[in-house]
C-alpha cells in the first residue's frame, strides 16, 4: 500500500519559507507527477515526504500512519536521485542489494531478488562492474534497480532522466512507465519536463513558490487551467495571452489560446497580423506572429504551410478553445 | 604538426622537472653522498665523488646506538598520528556533514595556530612540560606532536569527506542504514584513500618534526632528530658523521615514502583534481 497524505505541510529553512502550507492526498498505486519551476520547493516537497528534510509543521501520513518524526528507512519508500547516488566502491550487485542486506535478509533471498531485478532492467551482464564503468542510462537502472528489490511501499524521483540524452530519455521514460504498469506502485516524480509530466502521470500536482496551483490529471490541467499560471506552464508551445481591449468582448480581464487551437488565414480572420520567425519541425511548424495589441502570438499549424517572414495573415481563435480569466487571474467558467 | 609540438613540449617539460627535482634533492644527495667520506675528505670542500668508506657509520653506531631513537621516532609518528586521527576524524566530519555558519571560521582558527613561531610558545609549554613532569617521555611528545598536527590534519580530511556527495549518504539512509551502516559500509570506503594519505603525511611530518623534539626530550624519549642533532656539538663540528646520522635518520622515511608515493601525491594535490 501507498497511500501518503500531507496535512499542512510548512517548511522553513530559517528565516526563508519554501513551502507555506500544502494539503495533499496521494492514492495508492498513483503516478504522481511535481511540476513547476526552478526552485519552488518540488524537491523539498520529495524530500520531506521521503524524510530527508524535517516538516517545520504538519503531519505526512503514509496508509493512515504518522511517519512525521520517523527516519526515512522506517517509512518504507525508495528514492532515485537525479545524480543516481550509486555507491562508486561497490559492484552493481551490491550496490542493488544492499537494501536488503541492511534489511538483513539472508544471502539466498538477496541473490535471487538481485537476479529478477537485474533482469527486468537488462542488467545481467553488468552485475560485476562498478558504477564508474556504466553508461548514463545504465546507471540510471541500477538506481531504479537499488530501489525496486526492496519492494516499497511508493517510489520518489527526484529528475531521475535529466542527465540523460533526449534520446536515452524517451525510452527511459517508457520503461519507468512500463515499470510502474508491471507493480502497480505508488510513484511520485519530480521533473521540470513537459513531456514527461503529461505522458507518465496520472495525476500532475503544479506548484510554484511553495504553492499547489493545481492537481489534475494531464488533460484537465490541460483544458481547464484554474488560473493564468497553470495555463502558461503546461502546454508547449506556450498558450498565448491577451488583456484589455482584445479581452473585453469575451468578458474577460485575460483571455488565453493555444498555439494548437488558432487558426491562420491569408483572407479573414479576427485580428490581423505579419508573420515574423517560422519554426520548421518536419511534422509541425510553429509561427510567431506579430499581432497588434496583442503582441507576439505563436501558432501551430501543419508541416507545409506557404508563409514567410513578413506575410500579412489573419488569425482566428477557435471559439471554444478560448480560456477566460478574471483580474485576479482565476478562470472564470 | 601538432604532434612534434607536443613531443618539443614533453621533452621540455621533463628536462624541466628533472632540473628542479634534482636541486630540490640535491642537499640530500650530498648529504648521503658526505656520509661516505672521511672526516678529513669532508672538510676539504665540494667534492661529488666520496672515497666510499663507511667509517662514519661505524663510529655513529659505535659512538651512539641507532636504534633506540629509530624506535623512539617510530612510536612517536605512527602514535601522534593515531591519536591526531582519533580526534580529527570525528571533527572534520562533522564539519563536513553538518555545518553550521561558524564552521569556516573555526577552521581558519585552527589553520592559524600554525601560522604562530613555535618559539613564541616555547617558555609555556616548556613549563607545562616540567610541571607535570612529561619532559622526556613519549606520551609528553606524542601529545605535542599530535596538536601541533591536529590543524593540517583536519583540514586535510575535512576536503576529502566535504568530496563525498551528500546525496550518496541519503541513499544509504534510505536503503536503511543505521548511522553506523552508513558510517561503516559507505562513508569509511570512500574516505579510505584520504585518511590513508592524511596518515602518511602526517607520519612524515612528525617523523621529521624537530623543534620540539630536540627540546622537551634528552634521551629517553629522544627520536633520530635529536640523534642527528648531538652529532653537532659540542665538540665540534663532524660533518661526515653528521651526514652518516642524518641519512640513517631519513632512510626509513625515504623508503616509506617511495613505496606509498601515489597515495601521497593523490593527498598532496587534493583539491587540485577533480
Ligand atoms: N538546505 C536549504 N537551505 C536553504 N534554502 C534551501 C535549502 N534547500 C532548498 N532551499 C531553497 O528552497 C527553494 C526550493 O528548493 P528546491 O530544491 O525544492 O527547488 P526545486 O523546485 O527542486 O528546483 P529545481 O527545479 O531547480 O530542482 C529554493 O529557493 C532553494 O533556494
Ligand atoms: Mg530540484
């Protein structure tokens, strides 16, 4: 089981405030993603549930126990660091087994846990090497692997996959995902990547200065954005914003619109523009287009359209697509 | 092109190296080569070539037996560097691991102590010495060689464990290592190689500590520093013989030296690479 619950959670380090106050339930068995800017405290947030940090104030709850005083081996959760903290003088199957062995398992069970783990990762034929004689990625498995033979009762990651290449990191991404598929774990991932928040999690919690935002599952965080700073940090490209007379009509101190969800035209359209930089990706083509009042606004369209810089163009929202929000920048629905 | 280059460069560089290495040993070298002259023949000036005698090592162990302050040297090192590690240990460690904002200010304290003269402390601690009645014992000398180490020796493990990452550590904590686990399997094995080369280094320092040894011992406790130093006086100055006692004086060292010579460069240059 894997179900954590954090009641007011405070943590100060000093004077500084990092988290002020976050209520948070995690179901068992959950994919729970972190997102939100450099240093608002996603790490801290890991680290206090992992036990690695003290609470200044509030409980953490792990299946209904209070583990807020308890040392992070009592709590029964694994962790991957993003630097892998593997330990450089032991092999890789001491490194995988040593978990149990301070758990004190005897030396039949260790090995036979050590082999499953290191065949489901595709370890085997590495088992005697040190982690300074692995790759990126193959070290990145051995940590997963430090953590899966101790069969806790959630993982945490902490930007496990950002010292990998963009290659290694997608299918790295697809095996956490197919892993967490196979034991059906409660995982709680940090990351400032886009992409794998919307693709690994179940649910997304976006925090920024200490604060939840937003939780949601990927695709309500990405049509129904509770407020401006979630519109604008999840989605890529970025949502475009617009206030002020463009707003007005729509009944809105802010409207927001996706790059995806506008439409371009040489004839008509609602606001009149001129193409500045185009963006070739093969399959898509992002354009920033300068719009009067508006400024810069980015559309996506297909990979062969016919525009060039300094084109005069139309762009249309599409009508249903358009998120609204007040002064205080909160959805109006 | 850019090969022949390089090779001008590392032909440079070991001439170079050789030149200074050989000025910086040569006082030794002419030490051990003046070992093997006679009295007459050393005081007839710079002369490389010795006529080979070993008369003077003949009349050093004659004239004093060698092996008590070899023995005394011994204990002395290898006992001032235990205890300097006991106790520097523990402090650089929790200076590395838990910090607080005072700790670089003590350490500077600590280096200071080694930037006052010795002889600006000689009278007090001489004092100290005969009030408690620890002039000439090995315990007194121990205990003065280990504090006059303790800065050098705390700095130099303090840099080596502030290498290990933190991160390392919390993964042990994680996988359920008690603090002794996590002292025992993970932190003692990567800090091996620098306390291994903290202690060679401070054996040779204090094997070759002189100030305070030819001062607070006569003969008792008296290591091969004050050997070589009754060798010039009061009779006169003996330079074969002086030379004889001073290079069976640095032998040892120079032996223990060469063949743990890696770990002493790897504890000599730490900080330097990464
Ligand atoms: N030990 C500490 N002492 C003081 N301040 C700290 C400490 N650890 C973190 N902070 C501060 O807490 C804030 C949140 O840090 P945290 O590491 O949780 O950010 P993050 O969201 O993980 O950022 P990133 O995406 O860059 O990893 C930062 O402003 C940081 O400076
Ligand atoms: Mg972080």
């Amino acid at each position: 089981m894997g179900n954590i619950t954090l009641k007011k959670v405070n943590k100060s380090f000093g004077e500084t405030q990092v988290i002020p106050s976050i209520d948070l339930n995690i179901q068992d068995g959950e994919f729970v993603v972190f997102v939100g800017p450099s240093g608002c405290g996603k790490s801290t947030l890991l680290r206090l549930i992992a036990g690695l940090e003290d609470t200044t104030s509030g409980t953490i709850e792990i299946d209904g126990r209070d583990v807020t005083g308890e040392a992070p081996a009592k709590r029964g959760l694994a962790m991957v660091f993003q630097s892998y903290a593997l330990y450089p003088h032991m092999t890789v199957r001491n490194n995988i087994a040593f978990p149990l062995k301070m758990a004190k398992l005897d030396q039949a069970l260790i090995d036979k846990k050590v082999t499953d783990a290191a065949r489901v990762l595709n370890l085997t034929n590495y088992l005697d090497r040190r982690p300074g004689q692995l790759s990126g990625g193959q070290r990145q498995r051995v940590a997963i692997g430090r953590a899966i033979v101790r069969e806790p009762s959630a993982f945490l990651f902490d930007e496990p996959l950002s010292n990998l290449d963009a290659s290694l990191r997608g299918t790295m991404r697809l095996e956490i995902s197919e892993l967490h598929h196979q034991l059906k774990t409660t995982m709680i991932y940090v990351t400032h990547d886009q992409v794998e928040a919307m693709t690994m999690a179940d649910k997304i919690v976006v925090l920024n200065a200490g604060n939840i935002e937003q939780v949601g599952s990927p695709l309500e965080l990405y049509n129904k954005p509770d407020n401006l700073f979630v519109a604008g940090f999840i989605g890529s490209p970025r949502m475009n914003f617009a206030s002020g007379q463009v707003a007005a009509p729509f009944n809105a101190h802010t409207i927001g619109f996706r790059p995806e969800h506008t439409q371009i035209s040489r004839e008509s359209g609602s606001w009149a523009g001129v193409v500045g930089v185009a963006e070739h990706l093969g399959s898509d083509t992002f354009l920033h287009v300068h719009v009067d009042g508006i400024g810069m606004v980015t559309v996506r369209t297909g990979g062969n359209v016919a525009v060039e810089h300094g084109d005069k163009v139309f762009l249309t929202p599409d009508a249903d697509r358009i998120h609204r929000f007040d002064v205080k920048g909160l959805a109006i629905r | 092109m850019a090969r022949a280059v390089s090779t001008r460069r590392t032909i440079f560089f070991t001439i170079a190296a050789w030149i200074v290495a050989l000025i910086i040993f040569f006082p030794i070298l002419y030490t051990i080569i003046t070992s093997f002259k006679s009295e007459t023949e050393a005081i007839q000036g710079f002369n490389l070539i010795p006529s080979g005698t070993i008369e003077s090592y003949i009349d050093v162990q004659t004239q004093k037996d060698y092996f008590k302050p070899f023995m005394n040297s011994v204990i002395l090192s290898v006992g001032s560097t235990i205890l300097a590690l006991l106790i520097s240990v523990p402090a650089a460690w929790s200076m590395a691991f838990s910090p607080t904002n005072k700790t670089k200010d003590i350490l500077m304290w600590m280096l200071s102590t080694k930037m006052m003269p010795a002889v600006a402390v000689l009278v007090p601690i001489y004092l100290i010495f005969r009030d408690f009645g620890l002039l000439d014992s090995r315990i007194g000398l121990m205990f003065m060689l280990m504090m006059i180490n303790l800065p050098i020796v705390i700095w130099m493990l303090y840099t080596y464990f502030r290498e290990i990452p933190g991160e390392i550590l919390e993964a042990a904590r994680m996988d359920g290592a008690s603090l002794w686990g996590e002292i025992w399997y993970v932190l003692t094995p990567m800090a091996v190689p620098g306390i291994a080369s903290t202690m060679l280094l401070n054996i040779i320092l204090a094997w070759n500590e002189a100030f305070w040894t030819i001062r607070l011992t006569t003969t008792n406790a008296a290591p091969l520093t004050a050997f070589i130093a009754s060798f010039s006086s009061p009779q006169g100055l003996f330079w074969a013989k002086l030379s004889a006692a001073s290079t069976l004086a640095i032998a040892p060292i120079l032996i223990m030296g060469w063949f743990s010579q890696k770990q002493l460069v790897r504890g000599l240059t730490f900080g330097a690479v990464k």
